[in-house]
C-alpha cells in the first residue's frame, strides 16, 4: 500500500474533511477525468450549452481549489455571454493549458 498524499490546496484539504479521504480522491478523479472531455464538447456545442459547460467547468475548478483555472474558464463563459462574439477552439487554450499545469498535484493526490 502506498504513502497517502494530503491534499495539494486547502479547497481539497476542506472537501476531504467534508466526505472523507476515500471520496474527495474519487471526486477529484471524475474532475480530471470529465475536464478534458468537456472542454473537447464546448467546441460543438450550441452556445447556451457551450455557456452551460463553461459555468459547470468554472464553479468544478474553483471547487478543486484551481483558482487561476477558474478564471481562464470565466473569461471563455464572458466572451460566450457577449452577443456577436466569435468563439473557437484557440479561445480554450489558455484553459487547458492551465489545467495540464494544475492536474500534476491532482493526479498524485488521487493515485495515492
């Protein structure tokens, strides 16, 4: 059995005293998971879904203590919320990039 990580941030660390150990590794593992697929679905989604999964991708993020991830994923939610705006895929790059960064202590938390 392998050495048990804490939690890399206090939002974790709260959710972990919240649902125990065991569940908060399981929530922050459909979190990694689930991102990807998400940010991959915005592109070819209508804008009220492409708006809706921005705000859920935003609201997981800041519940995963990824603060500068939350931002990013605002900034794609304000310029959906603009009439006129165009959006495409190079507008998610700063959001992914941004979560590779922060998905590093995620990963080893959750595979403790």
């Amino acid at each position: 059995m392998g050495l048990s990580l804490p939690p890399p941030n206090l939002a974790l660390k709260d959710l972990s005293s919240l649902v125990g150990e065991d569940a908060a590794r399981e929530i922050v593992t459909l979190f990694l998971n689930s991102f990807p697929e998400s940010m991959r679905s915005i592109n070819v989604s209508s804008r009220p879904d492409q708006m809706r999964i921005a705000h859920g991708l935003k609201s997981s993020a800041l519940h995963m203590g990824a603060l500068a991830l939350s931002e990013r994923i605002g900034e794609i939610e304000d310029k959906l919320a603009r009439p006129g705006a165009t959006f495409d895929h190079r507008d998610l790059e700063p959001a992914i990039t941004e979560f590779e960064a922060f998905a590093t202590d995620l990963r080893k938390y959750a595979q403790a």
